[in-house]
C-alpha cells in the first residue's frame, strides 16, 4: 500500500474484469479528503502565524513595541492577535496531524465506530476553536481600528499595525469556514477504504447492493436552471439596482435627522431625494420579482416534462417497484420545491447577500467599532443555521416520501373507486388515507418544531446584538456631545441602527432561505436518483433489419421478476414459433404464459437463455422498431381519457378511412356509429364509458392498424360475456390471418385451430404439439380435454379452470 497527496493505492486480490458476468467489480484507489482539507487549513494558519508575528514585530518604534505589551489595554494593544494567531498554529497542527493519522487507520478498519467517532470529535474541536478566535477577532478588530480611525494620537502609529488587525480578521474569517464546509468530506469518511462494488450496469452499490446516491448540492439545483440564463440576468441587474437603493436609504435617514437639528430647506431637499429613491427602488423590485417568477414558470415546465419523459422511458421493472402515486407526487410536488430553490429563491439570496454586504461597507465606514460588536454574533449563527439546514434536509426528504405513500393510497382509491364503492369501503379508505397524512403530520410537526426554534434563537441573537448596538452606539454619542471626539453623531447612529437591522432581516431571510435550500436538496435526492437512472432495457438504438418475418425462438430461458427474485418464472423454456404459425400457450394461473408474452415484447430480459427475433438477439435489434412490428392484447386493455379515434392510433399516424377499416375488422365500428359523436366520442378514463367487450375490440382495432408481424394476444376473451366473447373472438380469427401469432388461450375452441399447443405449468413447458398429437399422447393435455369434454352441458368450461380443477 503506498500514500501520496492524500491518495491511498492498493493491489486488490479480489478485484475482477469488469465484463465477468455476475462477479463483483471494484475500484483500487481510494481519496482521502481529509488530507486534502488538513494541508489547505495547516497552510492557512501558517501564513497567518508568519504574517501576523512580522506585522507585530515590525510594526512600530519601539517604545509602543514594548509599552504594547507591558501595558496591555482590549482596545489598544495588538500583539494578542499574533499571539492568538500562533497558539491557532500549534494547536491545528496537531490536531489535524492526529486528524490525518485517524483517517489513514481507516482505510484499514472502515467499519470501526470508535475512529468514526475520534475523528467527529477532533473536527468538533476545531470548529469550536475557530469559532471563538473569530469571534474574538472580529470583535478586536473592530474596537481597535475604532481607535485607530477617530483617535488623533495614534496618529504616529505604523500602518502595519493596521495592516495585522485586517489580516487576523480575514485570516481567522477563513479559517472559521474552512471546517464548516469540510463537514462533507467528514461524512466521505465512512466509506474510505471500503471496496466500492459495481453491479452490472455500472452502477455504484454498497456491500448490501444498494445504489449509492450521488451527493446532491445547491449548485447542481442552479445547474437545472441554466436555460434561463438571459432572464435571470435581466432580473438579477434589476435586483443590484433595487438593492442598490435599498443600501442608500439609511444613509439618508441619518442625513435627516442630523439635517432637522440644523436646516429646514436641507431636510426638505433630504427627504425628496429618499422618495426619489424609494420610487426607483420600487420600479427595479417590480422588474426584478418579473423576471424571477417568469424564469421559475420556465423551469418547472421544463423540469415536469423532461422528468416525465425520463419515467415513461424506464424499463417495465422499474414500475414494478415504484408505485404510481409517488411518481406522481415527484411530478407534482418535488418539482414545485426545486423551482422557488433554483429561481426566486436564489434572487432572494443574491439580494439578501447584496443587502448584507453592502450594509455592512456602510457600517464600517460609518463606524468600526459597532461592527465589530455586531459580527461577534456571526458564528454563533452560521453554526445554528449549519446544524438546521442538515436536520431539515433529512427530515424534509422523509415528509415528501410519507407525502408520496398518501399520493399512491389516494391514486389508488380513485381509480378503483367502484370497486371500493361495491364494496362499501369508503371508511376503510379513509382510514388508510389518513394513516399515511398521520406519518406526514407527523414529521411536519418535527419540522415546525424546528423552524420555530431556530427562528427563535436568530431572533434572540440578532436583537441581543441590535440592543448591544444601542447601548455602545449610544454611549459613543453621549462621549461626542461631551466633547470626547467618536465620530458619532445622533444621525450616524441611527443610519447605523437601520443598517443593523438589514443586517439582522438579511441574516433571518438567509437562514430561512438556508433551509427553504436544504428542503430542495431532499426533494431533489428523489429528481436526480430519476433523471439520472438508466433502464436496465433500453428503450432505443440497436439493429434494424430490412424486414420481420415473425419467427420466435426461445432457447433455455429462465426468468426472475426483479421484484421476485426469489421465485423462479421461467425454468429453461425452449421453443420456436415459424412464421404464419398460430401457438397456443394453455396451462393454470401463475404458470409463466404472461411472462413468456413480456419477455417477447422486451418488456423485461430473462436472467438466463436467449430469445430469437428473426434470429437475431432480442437484445440486439432496436426496441422501437421491433415493437412496431409486434401488437398485444391483453386481457384487461389499457384506454386512455381521450377519443376513440386517437386511442386507436396510438402509435401511429392513420386517417379515419383507415382507422374506419380496422374497426370493421374489430367488429367495433358499428357500436361506435352508434355513438352521437361516433369516433371523437371521449371514453373517460381508463375506457370507463365502455362495456369490456367495446374496450376489447377497441384494443384489437388498436393492434391491426400497426399492421404488425407479430400478433401476441393475452386472454383476450376471459372476462367478457357470451356474445361480447363471440364478437371479440369473430375479431380475433379475422386478426390472425397473414400474421404469426402467440395466443394465450382460454376456450378449447382456439386451441384445436392452434398450429401447436404449448402447454407451460409452473414455470417449465410439460408438453407441446397440436393439438392431435398431445391427444395421442395420453399426457396432461388429453386429461385436461376429457375433463372438459365429460363436463356436460358445460360448453363455457375453459382450458384454464379445467387445468386448475385437474391440479386440485
């Protein structure tokens, strides 16, 4: 094992070629951004250190040198900052070296919670020193350069000493950041050293085979919004401008009150020129709140319809596991909270950032000292704001996943709702429905719970130090009026005091956005794990043949429901269908008949076995195309809430003329004439304006307007009455002239045409032939029909219930 520039390399005995089927595959190096973090925050407190001792020992003749230390005084002595500044030194020195020691231990014990707990505890540790040291700086800093700035006799004074306070202050500013954000290279922690395993699309999974989430940050929410670039700069020049005239509003407040101690005409002219501003300032906030809404239109549009076409293009297991009310709830909810994060509320930071900074350019200029006073809060709150935007962001990921369980309980009641209404069950609904908002409500609370809290403790801290504020400011105006040179006049302070408050309201809006930002990145854990998933069956690309005859061949194939891995659907199916064949495919429930039907559609890829179009590959020919040439009916067909005319051009482009013709061949065209609006009569949804055997010959008509090569039909007449089966099979029969077709039979009747009978029965194929020859046999089949055939009277006996009875 060798280590270099924070990068671990190790010859792994167990990592394998990345095309082995079925064998995990691993990764050999290893990042440690600990190291990284730890040689850039050592880097910094030396030159700190050095900068600071040299300003100090430089700094001045050498009677202040000496009497600087001799006579230590808070507000005019500065060699504690360079000493502060080289006890910093020593003490990140060596916790970062321990730091670092830990984290290379980790690469051999990945799992051991006690270094997991060593290292939080060191990086707890430095935090909480950076916090003080820039506390205390800040506040140093501001009470001397006061001095300094309004203080006539420290006029002989060497600039350096000027030069040290802003340095420790910007220094130590750094160095409180710098272990705020390396929380996220902490958290990296845990999984170094850890063989990373890839499953067979190359996608990243823990030891369990879970996927790893990428990590979701602010920045890639504001990546999303990048087509709407030109507005956004639109709105954010209208957005300077507003909080251009926003800044220099107090600063003319001030000039007002000292202007109505002396003149009446100067405060007239002040007064007129605030109006002026706030006018102009009104007009720029209209443009900019324009502008930012418009672009969050935009967003959400788009985001809604990319994300939709990335569900509908995922492959069918993908919906197996993923309920339809809570994709619904991504749609509709989660794209909501990503729009106000990656448009008005990013203008609302950029201007609260403006308003911040530039409050606090006029409030250094106005006074130092008070500054300093009122930064010393600065930390304490960024610490608070950090650890509520980490709670939020869990707990906001949770309430949208409960919000989606109640979205799929809801969908699901609605769409069954006849069946829940026969059923009387409208209470039993609700109760299930309100269990789901209950586990909402539940982490909402949590979640109330902890804005209010944290809008309490900024609250405190920001009046404490508006009132620390009042009390110093006041006291430097009462030292100016007796005759003590501050600088403070009573206009100074209270332009101060209304810059403070922006301060305070920039700060509360910030830390509110801060977790309105932490809300976004849980919703948009859910939006990126989409948008960035690939089906494991692609939906495009791929060969296309000049023609499709119709063969099929399945040669051993076996077959596991993601969903099911655990249950074997398919054992070593073999079997070839020739063009212009009819096969039958007859046996019980949960035999393997459907399946056999998706894995043909591509609708999933066995786990083992190939399955031949033409003879080539499935996996090879382009699904778009093939799917062209292949229609399915199934037993329960799926309409849309639109016409008749366009459920049965689905997927194609047809004039009525035609559309009229496969309707005659369905049997469907003259109950549609029946209809007063005949074709453009809207069926509702799900078809729930047509009887099932309306809904089944629609779906026929839908499959013959493809013209397909390929005809696969799924007990297409199981569910329906006497004479709507006689239509919809007379429809059938019509259906399966000139076409390969693979039927799942119900009646014997379509068995004894059937070209060969197939007969599957727990998940294996028991027998196969015509329907003659499994007659001769003597086998299941010839049970199966003599069973039938002794039933009576009982004509309506199907191939499926005799099967049943038989296996009973």
């Amino acid at each position: 094992m060798s280590k270099s520039n924070g990068v671990v390399n190790e010859d792994c005995e167990e990592a394998m070629p990345i095309n082995e089927e079925s064998k995990p595959r691993f990764k050999k190096s290893y990042e440690l951004p600990t190291l990284r973090y730890s040689n850039l925050v050592i880097l910094l407190v030396t030159i700190d250190t050095i900068i600071s001792i040299a300003l100090w020992v430089t700094g001045g003749n050498t009677d202040y040198f000496t009497d600087n230390i001799k006579d230590f005084h808070l507000t005019e002595s500065v060699f504690d900052l360079a000493l502060l500044s080289a006890g910093k030194m020593i003490f990140f020195v060596g916790f970062l070296s321990l730091l670092e020691t830990y984290s290379y231990r980790q690469i051999e014990k990945p799992y051991d919670n006690s270094l997991n707990q060593k290292t939080k505890i060191i990086h707890i540790l430095l935090v909480v020193v950076s916090f003080f040291t820039f506390g205390y700086t800040v506040t140093k800093g501001g009470l001397v350069l006061n001095k300094f700035l309004n203080d006539s006799s420290y006029s002989k004074i060497h600039s350096k000493y000027n030069g040290l306070v802003i340095s420790a202050v910007c220094f130590s500013f750094i160095e409180f950041i710098a272990p705020l954000l390396s929380f996220g290279a902490m958290r990296r922690l845990k999984v170094i050293g850890i063989l990373h395993r890839y499953n067979d699309n190359g996608v990243e999974v823990d030891k369990e085979g879970k996927v790893i989430q990428k990590k979701v940050n602010i920045k890639r929410l504001i990546v999303l919004a990048k087509p709407e670039w030109v507005i956004i700069l639109w709105g954010t020049l209208a957005l300077v401008a507003s909080s251009g005239s926003q800044m220099a509003a107090p600063l003319f407040f001030g000039m007002v009150v000292d202007a109505a101690q002396k003149d009446l005409s100067e405060l007239t002219r002040l007064v007129i020129i605030l109006l002026i501003i706030y006018m102009i300032g009104a007009i720029f906030a209209f443009l900019r709140s324009w502008m930012f809404t418009l672009a969050g239109q935009r967003f959400v549009a788009r985001l809604r319809k990319k994300l939709f076409a990335q569900i509908i293009e995922q492959d069918v297991a993908f919906f197996d596991t993923n309920r339809t009310g809570e994709l619904c709830n991504r749609l509709a909810s989660d794209t909501q909270v990503l729009q106000n994060a990656a448009t008005v509320n990013i203008s609302m930071l950029v201007r609260y950032i403006l308003q911040l900074i530039g409050s606090l350019v006029f409030m250094f200029v106005l006074n130092a000292a008070l500054t300093g006073v009122l930064l010393s809060v600065v930390p304490l709150v960024s610490i608070v704001a950090v650890q509520y935007g980490k709670f939020v962001q869990k707990m906001q990921k949770k309430f949208q996943d409960k919000l989606g369980d109640a979205g799929t309980v809801a969908e699901e009641s609605l769409s069954g709702v006849r069946t829940v209404r026969s059923f009387s069950a409208e209470p039993k609904t609700v109760h299930n429905y309100g269990k789901e908002i209950n586990e909402s409500y539940r982490i909402g609370k949590q979640l109330a719970l902890a804005s209010g809290g944290f809008q309490g403790i900024i609250g405190v801290l920001a009046q404490g130090a508006i009132a620390l504020v009042l009390w110093y400011g006041g006291k430097l105006v009462y030292d100016e009026a007796h005759g003590k040179h501050t600088g403070l006049t009573p206009g100074v302070l209270t332009s101060f005091l209304l810059y403070t408050l922006q301060v305070a309201m920039a700060f509360a809006f910030m830390s509110s956005l801060y977790g309105d930002f932490m809300k976004a990145v849980g919703a948009s854990v859910r939006i990126f794990g989409l948008l960035e998933r690939k089906p494991e069956v692609p939906n495009e690309n791929g060969l296309i043949p000049a023609e499709l005859t119709g063969r099929v061949e399945f040669k051993n194939v076996t077959f596991t429901y993601p969903s099911r891995p655990e249950t074997e659907v398919l054992k070593n199916i073999t079997f070839t269908v020739e063009p212009g064949e009819m096969v039958a495919l007859v046996g019980p429930s949960g035999g393997g008949k459907s399946t056999i039907v998706n894995l043909i559609e591509r609708f999933y890829d066995p786990n083992g076995g190939t399955i031949y179009l033409d003879d080539y590959d499935l996996k090879e020919l382009d699904p778009q195309w093939f799917r062209k040439k292949i229609s399915m009916v199934s037993q329960e067909p799926t309409l849309f809430a639109c016409s008749i005319k366009e459920n049965i051009a689905f997927g194609i482009n047809a004039e009525l003329s035609e559309i009229e013709d496969v309707c005659k061949q369905a049997n469907a065209h003259d109950f549609i004439q029946t209809f007063e609006e005949r074709y453009d009569t809207l069926v509702g949804e799900r078809g729930v304006r047509l009887s099932g055997g309306q809904k089944q010959r629609i779906a026929i008509a839908r499959a013959l307007i493809m013209n397909p090569k390929l005809l696969l039909l799924d007990e297409a007449t199981s569910a329906l009455d006497a004479e709507s089966e006689h239509l919809v099979q007379e429809a059938i029969d019509r259906a399966m002239k000139s076409r390969t077709v693979i039927v799942i039979a119900h009646r014997l009747s379509t068995v004894r045409n059937a070209s060969k009978v197939i007969v599957i029965d727990k998940g294996t194929i028991a027998e196969s032939g015509t329907h003659d020859e499994l007659i001769a046999k003597d086998g299941v089949y010839k049970k199966l029909v003599l069973r039938q055939l002794t039933a009576g009277g009982r004509s309506d006996l199907s191939i499926q219930s005799s099967m049943n009875d038989n296996g009973s």
